[in-house]
C-alpha cells in the first residue's frame, strides 16, 4: 500500500502517538467482530448480553457468552497487527493504545503502553466484596455460575453497557489525548462511547487523524486520511516505513 508523505512526514516528526483500537484489529486472529455479518452471536446482540441486568437476570447465559469467549480467545494468538502496535513502542518517545478489546491480544504481542478501557475477559471478580479472580477455569458446555468464598456470585471483569469506564483509565486517555499528535484508528465501527469520541477529542487538540479500516465507518468522516484494507497487513508496512 502507498502511504501519503504527509502521512509518514507527519508520523516521523511526532512524538506523541496513539491508536484507539476496536474488535477488527483481531479479526485477523480470527476473533469474531461485533456487528460484522459472522456477529459474535446471531441470536443476541452483545448490547442484550454485555450489562448487567442481563447478567443478574440470567448469570449461566452470560458466563455461556464469555466462557464460550475466553474459549475461543485461549485457541488464538496476536496477528501481525498487534506486534507491529508493540514494535511502534519502541519507535515513538510517547506510544499509547486504548483498546476497547477485551481480549488479551495486545498484552500477549508484548504491548506494555496499554489501557484496556473495556477490560479484559481473563479477569473477574465478586459482585459482592469485588474480590478479583484472574485466570478462572473455563469449561465448555458446563455452565455453572463460579461463586465467591463470601456467597456472592463472581462476572467477568469487563465493562458493560451502562457502566462507567473505570476514572482512572478514562483518566489516562484523557490526558494522552490533550497531547496526541498523531492517531490511528483501527478496526472500531465508531458506535461505541465514550472510545467513540477519542478521535475528535484527538483532533481538537491537533491531532493527525487516520483510520485503519476494511470498510468506511460511522466515524470516517473526521478523519484526515482512511486506510482502507486490514490492520493485519497494513500496520506492519507502516512499521516498516518508519523504520527505513
Ligand atoms: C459509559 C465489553 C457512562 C464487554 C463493551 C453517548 C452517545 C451514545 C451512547 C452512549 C453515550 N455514552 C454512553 C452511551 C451508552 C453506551 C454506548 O456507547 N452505546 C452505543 C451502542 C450506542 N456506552 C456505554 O454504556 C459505556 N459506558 O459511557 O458510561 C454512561 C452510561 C450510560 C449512559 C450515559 C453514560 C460503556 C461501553 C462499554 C461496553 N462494553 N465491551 C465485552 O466485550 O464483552 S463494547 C463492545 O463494543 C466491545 O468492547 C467492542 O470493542 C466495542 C466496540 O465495537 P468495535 O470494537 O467497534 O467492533 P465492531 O464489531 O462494532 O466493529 C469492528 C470494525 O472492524 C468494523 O468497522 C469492521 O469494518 C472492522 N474490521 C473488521 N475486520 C477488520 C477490520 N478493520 C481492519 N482490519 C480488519 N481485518
Ligand atoms: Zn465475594
């Protein structure tokens, strides 16, 4: 894929850079997206099974979503899109990620400039005392809802719909983005808030605003360049720009 000079000019000068990172960018791992036609489950949408009435209503088929989840993910490892965001730790003074993804992959490509502001689907915890549990056993088709020592029933620790992004993440992308230089963003449809509004947040600040999609989005009309194509091939030729 050709690169704009402005492009590269504009991403070699900067020392601030970011991505705001969605579902697609795993896709290549082969990590179902949201609300592409494979869906994560025809016969739900995640907004009926990701919050938490849902899950009080009926814990065994919300463990049933995320045990099936974590199964899939455990299969699974990073593409060439995640190590490339890793490598871009190394090539820029202030790299950051804010991945909605609640999958593990960025962590596992070896990424350390992280806020997973969605959380991550190998933590739970206890919706009585908030007792963390990492690593629960999963097992297929045993749908049993895990319990705390203390009685009260354990969620997977991820932020669902209708639920505040813990302070200090949104804390974090906050102040990153008041200095952002330059952001990708990368395999997200747009629709979900607050990681929505990331980039124009980016771009009142000054921000280079490039997406990174397979197809145009609910978002792409902010941005000042679209990379049409998949994360997985084209985050690493960008590395590879860079580094030349
Ligand atoms: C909150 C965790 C305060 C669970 C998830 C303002 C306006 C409108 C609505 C709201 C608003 N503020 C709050 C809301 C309500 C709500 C919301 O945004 N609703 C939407 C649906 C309208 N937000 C919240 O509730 C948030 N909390 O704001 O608290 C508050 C509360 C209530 C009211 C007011 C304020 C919390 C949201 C967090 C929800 N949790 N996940 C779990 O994962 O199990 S969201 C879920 O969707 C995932 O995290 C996922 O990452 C996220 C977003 O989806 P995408 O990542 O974009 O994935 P999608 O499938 O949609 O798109 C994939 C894209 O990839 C596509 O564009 C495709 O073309 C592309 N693609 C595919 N393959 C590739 C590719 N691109 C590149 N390469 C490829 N190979
Ligand atoms: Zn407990």
């Amino acid at each position: 894929m050709e690169f704009s000079n402005e492009l590269l000019s504009r991403l070699k000068s900067s020392k601030n850079v970011g991505s705001v990172c969605g579902a697609g960018i795993s896709q290549e791992s082969g990590v179902p997206t949201f609300r592409g036609e494979e869906g994560l489950w025809k016969k739900y949408k995640p907004e009926e099974l990701a919050n938490f009435d849902a899950f009080i209503r009926n814990p065994e088929l919300v463990w049933e979503w995320y045990n099936y989840r974590k199964k899939l993910i455990s299969e699974v490892e990073p593409n060439p899109g995640h190590y490339a965001l890793s490598e871009m730790e190394n090539l820029f003074d202030n790299f950051l990620i804010i991945t909605q993804n609640v999958d593990n992959l960025h962590r596992k490509a070896g990424s350390k400039n992280l806020v997973e502001i969605h959380g991550n689907i190998m933590s739970s915890k206890c919706i009585k005392c908030n007792r963390r549990y990492n690593d629960l056993p999963f097992h297929e088709n045993v749908i049993s809802v895990p319990k705390c020592e203390c009685g009260g029933i354990i969620r997977p620790e991820v932020v669902w719909f209708g639920e505040l992004i813990p302070e200090d993440l949104l804390r974090r992308c906050y102040e990153f983005l008041k200095e952002c230089q330059f952001l990708f963003v990368i395999g997200t449809s747009g629709y979900v808030h607050p990681a929505a509004s990331f980039p124009l947040i980016a771009k009142e600040n000054g921000a280079y605003l490039v997406e990174i999609n397979s197809e145009e989005t609910n978002i792409s009309y902010m941005m000042d360049e679209i990379l049409l194509g998949t994360s997985g091939k084209i985050l690493p030729e960008i590395v590879g720009k860079i580094k030349n």
